[in-house]
C-alpha cells in the first residue's frame, strides 16, 4: 500500500529525517518509535504533504504522491491526528467530525445559501456519518457537548473520529494515547484494532513502548533521523541500538539485549 524510499528533510543544517524507507502493506498496523526529537512527527509530516522531502519517492497505491498539497493527498485516502489535539474546541463534538468530511463533499457554497436538496442531503449523508464514527469511537451521545469541555482522552477520541468520517485507506496517529491512563490505553488499543478489522491501515506514533508491541504487526525505529530497525516486535525490543537509543551505554560498554525486556 505505501512505499516510502530515501526519505531525507533538512532544515537547515540539521537533518530531520535520513535517508529513511518505509514500506507497509495492506491491513498491518505498524508502529513508529523512538526517543524524542527522533523525527517521527516529521516523517508524519512528509507523508501527509505538510513538508515536502528534499529526496526520495512516497508512493501510495503505486502513485507517486511526494510533494502534492495535503488536501490532495487526504483525497488519494490518508488520513491523520496530530501530537497535539486539534479541535475546534467551542465548536459540538459533531461540528468537529464534520470538518473531516470537508473534501469529499461538493454541493457548494450556493446551494448551501439557496437551500437546493443537493446540500439538504449533502448535508445528512455528513451528518449521519459524523454520527457513526462517534458511535465507533465509543462517543455516541456526547454529539452535542462542546468539544472543549470532554476529558483529555475523549478528545483524542473525536479526533480520531474526524478522521475515520473521510473513510480513510490509511490513518496516521500521532501519540494517540498521550495522556491517557493504563485503562484508556486498553481501551484506545482496543479502538484501533476495531478499526485495522473495518479495513483501515494504521501506522501510529507512540512513546508507550509497551503499548505498541502488544498492538502492532511490525514497528520501525527512528534515532537521530535515521531508521535503526524495522521488524516483528520481539525483534525490535532486543536489537542492541534500539536498547541503546533507549537507554543509553557507558563508551566501550556492551548492551544487554534482555533489558528491553
């Protein structure tokens, strides 16, 4: 489904991302891991068109889709959260999910003023659907609540169901139980597995290491901008440099590939 090759973003001086690839298929949910500042979210943000890679080929469902504008990349069927919530806060949890639907409608601006059964049922089909991601993210009932005033972890949820009101092929989370208790992390586990079932493709960036061996198919690590291992979870959590990365060495130390463990 994605095939990301050489990868590189620099801002200035500094290189971002290096020279990664990434390949995932059809129906995995795969994991993006490493410490902080390791380039994940930028990674993120290369697929997603908010950056454009300095090098290197991102094909979607064999198109080639580095360097297109992001609205045109949410219609090729990507969609994502954010690290930090974005939600129009005053706004309904309803209000909120409908603007995921925002390229996929057509009715216009005109018929939308005049009334015309066009934008009449435009808008039903994206109120009814708005309604179903709620219901899929256990929120059905709190359509009407200002988004500002759920918890923390309800608002991960209404974002997430922004982004599944598009019917996305592929949805990138970013850190998506940050925040959350040990019980909401079961739950939001629980979420996502519902959705990879409803054949959506995941990949997630998260800092509870835990949490994602227990949920992912394969998980990929970034240090310093460069992929250092990209494999089955019981692989990943013993391979010497991701430890390292992790927890550090003495110079000339050598690290125990049980303390991942």
């Amino acid at each position: 489904m994605l095939d990301m090759q050489g990868i590189i973003k620099r801002f200035g001086g500094l290189t971002a991302v290096d020279n990664v690839s990434l390949k995932v298929r059809q129906g995995e949910i795969v994991g993006l891991i490493g410490p902080n500042g390791a380039g994940k979210t930028t990674f993120f943000n290369i697929l997603t068109g908010i950056y454009k890679p300095d090098e290197g080929t991102i094909a979607f469902e064999g198109r080639e889709i580095q360097g297109l504008r992001p609205y045109r990349i949410a219609r090729c069927g990507i969609a994502r959260t954010f690290q930090n919530i974005r939600l129009l806060k005053e706004e309904t949890v309803l209000d909120n999910v409908k603007v995921g639907m925002f390229h996929k409608t057509g009715a216009g601006l005109w018929a939308s003023i005049l009334g015309l059964r066009s934008a009449r049922d435009e808008e039903r089909m994206v109120t009814e659907e708005s309604l179903r991601m709620l219901e899929i993210v256990g929120l059905a009932g709190c359509e009407h609540e200002q988004a500002g005033n759920l918890s923390y972890g309800n608002q991960r949820r209404v974002e997430i169901a922004r982004a599944l009101v598009s019917r996305p092929k592929l949805l990138l989370l970013d850190e998506p139980t940050a925040g959350m208790n040990a019980e909401e992390v079961q739950e939001m586990m629980g979420l996502i597995r519902l959705i990879r079932e409803q054949g959506t493709t995941v990949i997630l960036i998260e800092h509870n290491v835990s949490m994602v061996v227990g949920l992912c198919d394969r998980i990929a690590v970034l240090d310093h901008g460069v992929k250092i291992a990209d494999d089955v979870p019981e692989a990943v959590v013993s391979h010497p440099a991701v430890i390292e990365a992790y927890i550090g060495k003495e110079e000339g130390e050598e690290v125990d590939s049980g303390a991942a463990h």
